[in-house]
C-alpha cells in the first residue's frame, strides 16, 4: 500500500536547461526561453510513498 503526495512548486525563475542559459540553440535562438536564457517554471510533483519493508521485494540490503 503506497501514499500519493501531492506538492505544488509556484511559478519561479529557473536557468534554461535547453540552452544552458545562453538563449542559444546552435546559430538560432533557443525556442524554450526565445533567447532569454531563463524561463519561468510551475510543477505539479505527485510522489508514491510505500513503506520500506526489510528484505520485502522492493527491498534493497542496506
Ligand atoms: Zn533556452
């Protein structure tokens, strides 16, 4: 049995990683930040969380 958790990341100001933050894409400019080199990132992040069971089948030795 796993948990769903749900986070939210508002919209912030993120290095583009298309481009690395030049605005370039080879000669042409970078179409995912249009030459900015940055671009404005929202997430919805869904993360399934199961309970470590020692030696279980999704366990691994520690
Ligand atoms: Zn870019």
């Amino acid at each position: 049995m796993s948990v769903k958790v749900k986070k939210h990341i508002d919209s912030h100001v993120c290095i583009c990683r298309k481009c690395s933050g030049t605005g370039l894409a080879g000669s042409t400019i970078c179409t995912h930040c249009e030459g900015s080199g940055r671009v404005v990132v929202e997430s919805d992040i869904i993360t399934y969380v199961t309970p470590y069971r020692h030696g279980g089948k999704n366990g691994a030795v520690v």
